[in-house]
C-alpha cells in the first residue's frame, strides 16, 4: 500500500524523504516521489519504480534542495503506474501526496469541473482532493483542509503543502495510517514507525481528523475547527536495527529466525503462576464464561491462525468456533450478537476488510477482540478489547513471525477459556501452558535441523508449476498457510487440500512428478494420512512428508522425509509451520524471485 514521509527541519530534506521512503517499501509500492521548498517554491520530483529510479532521475534532472518536504510510494489504485499517476499530485497552490482511497472523487471531480476547475492531469482520486483543497484555499489552510473532509468520502491520510506557506507541513489523516516523529530541532510525518526510527524514537499517534502542522522543527495539533490538541508523545520499543536485515539476506528468512523470541516476548507476559492470564487485555474469566459462540475474522495468513484457533478452541473449550474471511464475512449478514465474541486477527491492525467487519460487528452486541502487531492501529484502538502480539515489525510480505505468534495467543486464549468454562481443571491447564511456555526453544531446535533438508527439497520444486499440500485436522488448517506462503512468494500455483477429500476429484490432477507435500504431525489420523500418500505415490506423485521424529512412517513411504521434534500433538503446528515456511523461501531463492517483496502483493492491504 501506499507509504507518506514527511520532513521539516535542518537536514537535508530530500535525503531524509528518500531513507524513510525505503524504510516503507515493505508496504509494496509501483512508483514514487517527492515534493521540497526549495528557495521558497515547491518543487516536484517523480518516478515510476523503484526509488532507485527516483534517485536515478534527481541525479540526472537535478536533485530538490531544502530543509521542508512530504514524499511518497504509490501502491497503484486508481490509474496505472506512471510518472504522472505518481504523486505528489498539485493544484495551483497545493500539493499533496495520499495513502487510501476517496471513494467520491468522481462526484467531485465533476464538481470541479462544473466550476471550472479543469486542469486535471492524472487519473487519480488523490488528485482531485489536491484541486479540492486548492478551491476552498483563500490563504487559511485550516479552513481549506475542514472543507476539504467535509466533502470527501473513504479512507486517507494527506501530507499538504501549501505554496504560499514555505517551510511548512500540514497532515491529516481519516482511517489510513499516519504517525508524526519529533526529534530535537526536526518533525516528520509517516505512515509508520520505521521510517523515523533513523532519527527518532519519539512520536505522536494521529487520530481520525486531526490536522499535524509541522513547522520550525515541531509538531502542532489541531481539530479541523483549529481548537489546539495536546497529545502524548510515544516512544517506540523497536530500534533501527530490528527494522533491518540484522545480516540475513532477507527480511523472510531473519524473520523466521526471529519467531522464538517473538513466542517468547508474547507468551511470557501473559503468564501469572504457572496459567495464563489475560487480564491486562481486558480478558477475565468473568468475560470468558459469559461467552457462547466464537467467530474468528481475518485475511490471508491472519485467518489461517484461526483455522487452528478453531481446532483448539473447540477441543479443548467445546465452544463452537466459526472462522471466516474477512471479505466474506462482511457481507453475509452475519447471525451474531449477545454472547458472541468475534476476534479479529491482524498483523498489521490496518487491513481494510478486516476493519470494516469490527465496525459492523460494534454496531451489535457482540464483544470484539483483536490480536494484533502493530501498536496502536486501528484495529486495536477500535475493538473492546485487544491481544497484542509482540513479534516487533514485520517486513517481509510473507507473514511468518506474525503468523507464529498468532498462534501462541490462539493457545493462550483457548488454554484460559477451557478453564474458565471448567472444560479443563488447573493441572491440565497448568500442563497445557507449560507446554507453551517450553515452545520458543523447539521452535529454535526445528530451524537449526530442518533447514538442510528444506533447502535441497526446495530444488525438487522448482521446475513444477504445481502443487498439492494435503492433511488432515490441525494438519489440515497448517497446510492452507504452508501453502499460501509457497504460491506467494515461489509464484507456484499450490492448494491446500483436506487429505480425504482427494478421492472426491482432486486426485485426477496427479501427474508423473507432481509434488504433493504432506502434513502429517496428528497420530490419531496418521494412519490414514499415510493411505493417502501412499494413493497419489502410486499415481506419481513426488512426495514430502512433514511428520515428527517418532512417527511410525517408514523411509519408504515417501520421497522425502522431513522429520520435526516430537511435542504434544495439539501444539505441533507450531513446530510443523517451521518447515513449509522454509520450503517456501528456499524455492523462492532458488527461482531468483524477490522474496520479500513478491509481486502484485503489499505488505499492508488498506484497501478492499
Ligand atoms: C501473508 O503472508 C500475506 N501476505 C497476507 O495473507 C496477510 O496475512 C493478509 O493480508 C492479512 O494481513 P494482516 O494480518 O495485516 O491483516
């Protein structure tokens, strides 16, 4: 999605633009650009590209020199990728660089137009709202930007200037993401965190309207009727380093190293003597035993979390759990309300389906929770109440980390729930979190003796164009993510099947040589697992069994074995996650794609 920087103060401004841009290219991005008072005007650099591009043609056309500016990486929305569909986009005296979408800006545009505001040079919505504001400025930018937001439609976050205002930054933001950094002498504008973390660690949160005047090196806040904010400054946990590749040569594959600490970061402080306890979240076992249904709402590898939340639960709580895509969920008119709990799971806290079914879910009686990563998004400010993960950022557009520690709360969650409905008595549950409490350290063990065997298999896949991960249970649930994490990143069309669903067409699609991985850490189901290796083995298959260090699975059952620590069975997704995500980053290695930042994908989808 889009990313916005902005600067004021004594460095060089387009320098700092362009290092908090790449702090942002996580996000995915098509083009990008930049606007800086040089002597007093507002001048204009843009590229489709990367933001070497951008670089490349300042070196060529000359590079904007000044200490005041806004930037911007454009996730293409509205228009296709090009120099002009790139923002900053400008009206006479206004310009401005746009996270989100105006859903309205055809009816403004036309609004424009039949007042003679004509000269509109890209396809985008983010110009009009440039026009917009430039239409209602008479020299109060206060007044233009109220009017502005009184008559725009749809999620945004807007980084202004104005020309005849030099040397100043205004910023506003409705639903999109946007943080402001103040550091000694000098203030910014981003859209998240990392990008200032260069310079400072201190910033301010942005809420819905609020306007952010940047100027003289500090940050000012107001309503849209201009009555002065105060508001608390921040200070961010997460340093540079741990927004950097720390000597990996990939954000992927740092980020799977990262997810023992990241268990651990997130599990302990939510342990009080041996159980676990939710209460600092908002979670009592009051709240708990009130609850009759589960509904677990989220996107991509987010949902996947759920769909192994929903076995757990279920099992060990015996309260129904449905799991359901955001996108879908939204739209179905959903039966829920009185002691409902509907939990949404996000890393990002900013995934726009996923926002939108907390807002509907609020207007009813059910009770909202969110397990989120990023502090402070939207999706944690705005449900009752919220889990945070503690995976620190996530850059690489395949979620792993983020994922793992999904997980872990799932367990968390389901553990206290189980006992506080009186499903499981204290030993058990006691049993059940020490189990989890144990995890960061196998997790660390499985990385270290599976990624040999992850690496060579990965050079068996290279050449398909397809495959299958099939299992059964919690193997099941596993295998949508181990599968989404391949296609996303190795571009290898991949489904997940439930094992015993082949028979009934899937297992026509076997050829001589297709891979089909499968997941097989549930004992009680093992059995027939393996009867269905053993079916597409004898049509061709080439096969990959994921299975614990004791499973009774001969040598000769499959192609390739990969043999992970043997723990409790209801806990084994977090160990089994280990080798699909490193399967699917080897192969992306392997075929020379960019594995961080796969293509057509963002890291943070803000629209629907
Ligand atoms: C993860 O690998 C994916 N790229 C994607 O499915 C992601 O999990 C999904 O977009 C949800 O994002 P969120 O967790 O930030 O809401």
């Amino acid at each position: 999605m889009c990313g916005i920087v902005g600067y004021v103060g004594p460095r060089d401004c387009t320098d700092v633009l362009i290092s908090a841009l790449a702090k942002l290219e996580y996000r995915g991005y098509d083009s990008a650009g930049i606007a800086v008072f040089e002597n007093g005007k507002i001048e204009v650099a843009k590229s489709k590209g990367r933001l070497s591009d951008l670089v490349e043609k300042m070196e060529k056309e000359g590079k904007p020199q000044g200490h005041a500016g806004i930037g911007h990486t454009r996730w293409a929305t509205h228009g296709e990728p090009s120099d002009i569909n790139s923002h900053p986009h400008s009206g006479r005296r206004v310009t401005i660089v746009h996270n989100g979408i105006i859903e309205n800006y055809k009816q403004i545009k036309q609004f424009l137009i039949d007042n003679e505001r004509t000269e509109f040079l890209s396809d985008t919505d983010t110009e009009v709202v440039a026009q917009l504001l430039d239409f209602y400025y008479n020299g109060d930018p206060i007044r233009a930007i109220r009017r502005t937001l009184h008559e725009v439609r749809g999620s945004f976050a807007l980084g202004i200037v104005f020309a005849d205002r030099p040397e100043t930054i205004y910023a506003v933001r409705r639903e999109s993401p946007l943080i402001v950094g103040q550091g000694k002498g000098e203030a910014f504008i981003a859209s998240d965190v990392p990008a200032i973390l260069k310079y400072t660690k201190d910033y301010y949160l942005l809420e819905h309207n609020e306007i952010v005047i940047l100027k003289n090196g500090s940050a000012s806040f107001c309503t849209m009727h201009g009555r002065v904010i105060d508001k608390e400054l921040k200070t961010a946990d997460w340093d540079e380093d741990s927004a950097e590749k720390g000597g990996y040569p990939h954000f992927m594959i740092k980020e799977i190293h990262e997810q023992p600490t990241a268990v651990k970061m997130t599990v302990t402080p939510r342990i009080e003597d041996g159980l676990p306890d939710l209460s600092e979240c908002g979670i009592t076992p009051e709240t708990l035993k009130d609850i009759n249904n589960v509904f677990i709402v989220a996107c991509g590898t987010a949902m996947h979390a759920g769909m192994v939340g929903k076995y757990v639960i279920e099992k060990l709580a015996r309260v129904s759990v449905t799991v359901d895509i955001a996108s879908e969920f939204r739209y179905r008119n959903p039966l829920i309300g009185k002691g409902d709990l509907v939990i949404i799971i996000s890393q990002s806290g900013e995934t726009a389906d996923s926002k939108a079914v907390l807002r509907l879910v609020k207007e009813t009686e059910a009770k909202t929770l969110a397990i989120v990563n990023v502090k402070g998004s939207s999706i944690a400010r705005e449900a009752d109440m919220v889990i945070y993960t503690h995976a620190g950022p996530e850059i690489a557009v395949a979620s792993t980390k983020a994922y793992m520690v999904q997980l872990a709360v799932m367990y968390l969650f389901a553990f206290e729930l189980a006992y506080a409905k009186g499903r499981i008595d204290e030993a058990k549950c006691r049993d059940l979190t020490d189990q989890l409490i144990k995890m960061p350290a196998i997790i660390e063990k499985t990385v270290n003796s599976v990624v040999d065997d992850c690496q060579y298999i990965s050079t068996k896949l290279i050449s398909t164009s397809s495959l299958l991960y099939i299992g059964r249970g919690l193997d099941y649930a596993l295998s949508m993510e181990g599968s989404l994490k391949l296609k996303e990143i190795s571009y290898i069309h991949s489904e997940s099947y439930a094992a015993g669903e082949l028979k009934h067409g899937t297992i026509s699609l076997i050829t001589e040589g297709m891979p089909v991985i499968a997941v097989a850490t549930q004992n009680t189901l093992l059995e027939k697992t393996i009867s269905n290796i053993e079916e597409v083995k004898a049509r061709g298959a080439m096969t990959v069994v994921i299975c614990d260090e004791e499973a009774d699975i001969g040598e000769e059952a499959a192609d390739y074995l990969i043999r992970i620590p043997k723990i409790a069975e209801m806990l084994m997704p977090m160990v089994a996650t280990v080798p699909m995500q490193l399967l699917a980053y080897y192969t992306s290695v392997n075929k020379g794609n960019d594995v961080d930042r796969p293509r057509n994908l963002a890291k943070s989808v803000t629209v629907e």
